[in-house]
C-alpha cells in the first residue's frame, strides 16, 4: 500500500511524536519533583553539618558524603530535566517540519522536499537522542539514592546493634 494511501502513516506521523512529546514532559515533571525534593534534602543537611559540635565525628563525616552525593544528584537532575525539555521541544520541531514538508512537498522541488525530510527526521533524532541521554542521567541518578539509602540503613543498623548491645550490658549490671 502506498504511503500516500495508507491511513497509518498518517496517524503515525501524528501520535508518536505526540507521544514522545507526552512521555518527556511526565518525566521532566517528574524529574522537576525529584530536583526539589533533593533541594530540600540538601538544606537539611547542610543545617545538619553547620550544626555540628565535633566536624571531624563519623556522623558529620557521613552527613558530609551524603550532602556531597545529594549535590551530584541535583547536577544529574537539572542535566536530565534540560534534557527532557530539549526533546519535548525537538519532538514539537520535528511535528512541525514534517506538516510543513506535507503541505509544501507537492508545490517544491525534489532536493528541497528531500532536505525538509532529513530536517526533520535530525530533528526528531536529536530529540530521541535528548530523552535517551535525561533517562540514563537518571537511572544514575537513582542509583546514587539508593546507595546512600543503603548507607543510611547500615548506619542506622549498627547505631541500634550498639543500642542493644549497651541495653544488655546494663541488664547484665542490674542482675
């Protein structure tokens, strides 16, 4: 069947890049929540450190490499949310390159309806390029969290380990 003819490709032309564009503003929102999240996280701890009293204990140790990680979270998140608004833009580019190129394609040349198609499938490959780039920056970015929430946990475990083991020794007085 004949492009020209064939329903899907026109309806093809139409909802993927609607989809993309879709999908890239629900991960730059989610990505806006994550960055703000880590933003308060990040004044936390930071109220955490410059309170203080023994800078060079673990615990300001440990808060200071979790306020270092969380600072390279937020770096990930702003690249990935510049990414995502690179693709959202690249998709509504491409979509518009390509209904131009519809319109015009019958009124031009050959080479220049070839050059409004290569415009904007490298439109739309940037864009897809751009929104695989925001989704690796935060699978990195998710594995930063998780490994200072692994952290965290160890820290935690071991603070209540040494609790009960101070519990024991007091019973051990008391008996």
């Amino acid at each position: 069947m004949e492009p020209q003819t064939n329903p899907f490709t026109a309806l093809s032309l139409i909802a993927a890049p609607a989809v993309l564009t879709n999908a890239c503003s629900m991960l730059a929102l989610g990505t806006g929540n994550r960055l703000a999240r880590t933003v308060d996280r990040a004044r936390q701890l930071t109220k955490e450190l410059e309170q203080q009293t023994e800078p060079r204990s673990l615990s300001a140790r440990a808060t200071s490499r979790e306020l270092a990680a969380t600072q390279r979270r937020m770096l990930m998140l702003i690249k990935a949310m510049r990414d995502f608004y690179t693709a959202v833009g690249g998709f509504a580019a491409a979509v518009l390159v390509s209904l131009l190129g519809a319109v015009f394609t019958p009124l031009v040349n050959d080479w220049v309806a070839m050059i409004i198609e290569i415009g904007a499938v490298g439109i739309g490959t940037i864009a897809v390029g751009a929104l695989m780039k925001g989704s690796l920056l935060l699978i990195r970015e998710t594995r930063i969290a998780v490994k200072v929430m692994e952290e965290r946990a160890v820290q935690a475990q071991r603070r209540f380990a040494i609790l009960e083991e101070d519990e024991a020794e007091v019973q051990d007085l008391d008996a």
